[in-house]
C-alpha cells in the first residue's frame, strides 16, 4: 500500500514552465506576477514588486531607502546597481566622534541620500520595458487604499513604537489611532500615496520617449518638489542633506563578483556591500571539507560556524566603499587566503571570538556583552525579491531601511535613507563615515548560474543573518541535495561573533544562536566545543527569511520558494 502524501515542511515546492516570481509578501509577488502575464519582463515585475515591499512592510522598507539590484538577462549578460546613497558632502568626517562620544545618534544626523526611487527607475530605463507608472501602479494602490495588517508589521510596529514616538510624523503613519495597529486592520500611507502619485504624474507629463519620461518622474524626487521638502525638513532642523546632494546623485552600476563553486559560478554584489563573504565562506567550506559531514549535525554547523567568523572577520577588518578604501577582494577570495582562513578552524574547539586579520591592519573591537546586554530595539529590516520571466531573464534585489529610528518628511511618507546607521563613527575604520562615501551595505542580492545553463536569483532579508541564512540555504539546495523548498524551510543557525553591522554596533563574541529544531545532543556538542548556545523559536524570522527561483535547465522547470519565516509567497505559471 502506498503510504499517504504528506508536505514535508510548512510550504511545499512549488514549480512552472513560463515565469516566476517571489518576494517577501504575497501582494507583492501577486503585483509582479500580473506585470509578467502583461507581457512585462523580469525587471518591470522585480521593480514593481519593490516598490510595493515598500508599502506592504512599511516598517523594513523605506520607499526612499535603499535597493540593491542584480540583473541577469537571459543573453548573458549580468550587471548590479547598488542602490545606496551616500553621507551629504557637507558632513563633517569626524562629527560622531567629536560631538557624539562615537556613536551615530538617531534622527536626521545618520540621513543619507535616498537611492531606492533612482535605482528603480535606473534599472526600468536601462533593462525594463515598461513605464513608471506601470510599474508603480500596485505601490501607489497599496498605499492609497491600504491593506491588511499581517502579524509581522503588527509585531514591528509593536516592537518599535518608541521610535515612532519621536516624532509627529512617523506617529501619524505608524501609530494612527495612537496605538500599534492590530493584524487585521487596514494600514494606509495617503502621503506616500501622493509622493508617488507626483513623480507618475509628472512621467505622464513629460512626454517624448520612455526614457525621458521615467527620467522626468525622477526629477521630481530628486530635484523638484519632493526634494524640496526632504531639503527644506533637513535645513530647519539641523540635518545635512542639500539640494546638489540630491540632484547630483545617481545609482552606480558595480562590477558583479564572480567565484567559481563546483559546477556553480556564485554572482555576488562587491565590497561596499557583504556580498562578497557569501563567496569567500563557501570557499571556505569547501576548503576545509564537507564531505561526510551530516546535515545540521555539530560537525557541520560547528565548522559553518568558524567559517563565518573569518568571513565577518574578514569583513570588519577590510571592507569599506571601494571608492574611498583598497579592498583586497581579489586576494580575499584567492586561494592561499582561503586555505588560511580553512587551517585555522580548530574542527573541536570554537574560537572566542572574531578571528583577527591575515593581512594588513586588525581593527579594534568593541567590548564584547551578552544577548542579554543588548541596548536596544534595532531598526527594522529589509525584504527581498527575485523574478525569472518566460525569455530567461532573472532580477534579484533586496530593498531595505525602515522608519523608527529618523523622521519622517511632513507631507511625503517617507524617511531619507536612514542608512548612515551602517557606517562606523571612526573615519579611520575601512567603513567608516566620509561626505560622499556609502555605508557598508548588509542586504546583498545575488545569483548563481550552474554550467547547464541553469540560473538561480536568491536572497533575504536580515542584516548580518543574511549571508548566514542565503549559505546555508546554498549548501542545503546543492550540496546536502535538497529540494529548494526544502532547502529553505530546515532549521538554522547562526553566530554573533563580530560587532553587528548596526549602530550601537554590539559585539557578541561566542554567542550561537539555533532555532529551536535541531535534535538535543546537537545543542550539548556545540556547548562542549566552547559555543554560547542560546534557541531561537522555531521559524523565527530572526534567523531571516529567503526567496529563490531555480531555473532548472535539466528539466524546463522553473522551482521556486518563499520563506514560511515571513509572510512570503512565490507564484508561478
């Protein structure tokens, strides 16, 4: 008798044969979904679904935020715009350490300039076919109309309202009835509604070609009545943000790192954001040796573990905005650093803390606390999405920047980049604060492509949890062979060993941190190898949340997955 047929884990893989796409909430893969059967390709649906991530997770997107992009078409050719702003170049450098005793205070002080709206728009002009107001329509009505507040925006809000508190503003959206909206309930934003409602407008009246009118509707962020405000909010109240930083600005197109893993060529964004370190600990791994090793067992998460200490190592010691620091990534990733890096995982015994460097300068840390230490409800974090559509062409970004901890600008909906928050105080650290330099960036969208022709656009929210969880979903998927759904949904882990990439930026030294899946004796090993092990709830969104489509050329299939860990959904056809 055949037994019956059970779903192994909370979402079952899901598979097509024209297009893809999945993001982290269902109106939003809903939203690109319907921009792919209208005929529109990958980069029209992933933009649209972005923007509208910056409605639907109003508290971890910002719509004048960031929004890192990769962009594969499907002739080959594979590009990333970073989509991050940069401090305003009348900062002073040294300002956090001179009058803020080295910290990086909330409020206007951390603004950057806002990337997302150009890097959207920069990407529809150059790989889309689409217009602006096309692809903006399901944001201007997710804004305009509302939706349904889901558990994770409640808990957000919940969590942050403090924040919000500060100024009128934020309250108004954040907190309309003067509590933290309950799930259930529906969240409407009228101001962003108008924002973007304005730069459509204003593409609608332009005229001449599509390029010239998405140009349009960028110039009215950038440099006319929406900049106005963000300016005018910025001169009365003490902030650094002026007209030219925001007319001068415009997304930069950045070499695509590429590192050969198997049969896989891994497509990460470069050192001004974390991207590369996905690369370097797989090599790692590899390096050291997995074979054998079974799933989730101490021996494998204890070696995973170690491999992201040098990586993050690795990070704090040398990365930085590529054009204000020489950041040796090719030496990083090459093949003597890496077996290093390998030889120094001591297979049973944790390393105390964050490894110093092989090379060049080893940065100070900061004094290492307990979990139980922490100072503070940290800002909230980023979305994700991927699409692959019917020609083969793949989108991946990663749009973040929330909303309580700087102001909102009266009248518009939206919080400047609040970004400057992932730069050190010190302007002598490699990722330290400079006019005109970016923060170093956490989300890192990214790709890889198998020699068969297949394609694979993965990605997630998280701050530094982010490579921890987009690795180990890599290695689940291609190396322990599971299904992509599969890959996504087992248990993970994590370490805290490195000062987090957020201000007050807390170093946690030993600590691991496990959902609260993994069989008991795996818990026991980790704490005899010298891990502080503490347990996360299971499917915790702490422990982040990642999206993928793989487009398997073997079999014609186009697999996709959504996160059970957010309110994510992958649709296909």
């Amino acid at each position: 008798m055949t037994a019956p047929f059970s779903w192994t884990a909370p979402n079952p893989a899901i598979l097509g044969t024209r297009h893809s796409a999945s993001s982290g909430h269902y109106l939003a893969s809903s939203a690109a979904f319907a921009i792919l059967e209208a005929g529109g390709n990958a980069v029209d649906a992933g933009c649209c679904a972005g923007m509208a991530l910056a409605v639907l997770h109003a508290d971890e997107v910002n719509f004048a935020g960031v929004a890192p992009i990769m962009i594969r078409m499907a002739d080959g050719e594979t590009v990333s715009l970073d989509g991050l702003g940069v401090w305003p170049r009348r900062i002073p450098a040294d300002l956090f350490m001179t009058e803020h005793d080295g910290t990086i205070p909330t409020g206007l002080l951390r603004t950057v300039v806002p990337a997302a709206p150009d890097a959207w728009i920069t990407a529809l002009r150059d790989y889309g076919t689409m217009t602006f107001a096309r692809v903006a329509e399901a944001a201007l009505r997710l804004a305009r109309d509302g939706f349904a507040v889901f558990p994770l925006l409640a808990n957000g809000i919940a969590n942050r309202q403090a924040g919000y508190r500060k100024w009128p503003a934020n309250e108004k959206i954040y907190l309309p009835a003067g509590r933290p909206p309950e799930v259930g309930e529906r969240f409407v934003q009228r101001d962003l509604a108008r924002t973007i409602q304005l730069m459509i407008d204003a593409e609608r009246a332009a005229g001449g070609s599509r390029a010239s009118a998405l140009e349009a509707a960028r110039a009215v962020f950038y440099e006319g009545e929406i900049a106005e405000r963000i300016v005018a909010y910025h001169e009365e109240n003490g902030g650094y943000l002026g007209r030219d930083d925001l007319a001068e600005f415009r997304s930069r197109y950045e070499p695509v790192v590429e590192t050969r893993w198997r049969d896989f060529t891994l497509l990460t964004c470069g050192a001004w954001c974390q991207g590369p370190i996905l690369a370097e600990a797989l090599l790692i791994l590899e390096a050291f040796g997995l074979d054998g090793m079974e799933h989730n067992g101490a021996e494998y998460i204890h070696a995973s573990i170690e491999a992201l200490k040098a990586v993050f190592a690795d990070r704090e010691h040398h990365f930085g905005d590529p054009a204000f620091v020489d950041v040796p990534l090719e030496r990083i990733l090459g093949r003597e650093h890496i077996a290093m890096r390998a030889a120094g995982i001591d297979p049973d015994r944790a390393h105390p803390g964050l490894p110093p460097a092989l090379f060049g300068e080893t940065q100070t840390l900061p004094d290492a606390i307990s979990a139980a230490e922490l100072r503070h409800i940290g800002e909230g974090g980023t979305s994700y999405v991927c699409v692959v559509d019917r020609w083969g062409n793949a989108f991946s970004a990663t749009p973040s920047d929330g909303a309580s901890t700087a102001p909102v600008i009266p009248g518009t909906g939206i919080v400047p980049s609040l970004r400057g928050l992932q730069s050190r105080p010190d302007p002598a650290h490699p990722a330290g604060v400079a006019p005109g330099k970016r923060p170093r960036l956490t989300p890192n969208p990214a790709m890889a492509v198998r020699d068969d022709g297949s394609v694979m656009p993965f990605g997630c929210p998280g701050g530094d949890m982010q490579v921890q969880a987009m690795l180990q979903v890599f290695v689940n998927a291609f190396h322990f062979g599971m299904d992509l759904q599969e890959a996504v949904n087992a248990p993970r882990f994590s370490t805290w060993s490195f000062p987090n990439s957020f201000a007050p930026f807390d170093y946690l030294a030993a600590h691991v941190f496990l959902e609260d899946r993994f069989d008991d004796e795996v818990y026991v090993e980790l704490e005899r190898r010298g891990h502080d092990v503490r347990r996360w709830p299971p499917y915790t969104r702490d422990a982040a949340a990642v999206e993928a489509i793989y487009l398997n050329a073997r079999t014609g299939f186009l697999e996709s997955a959504a996160d059970p860990r957010q309110p994510a959904q992958a649709v296909v056809s």
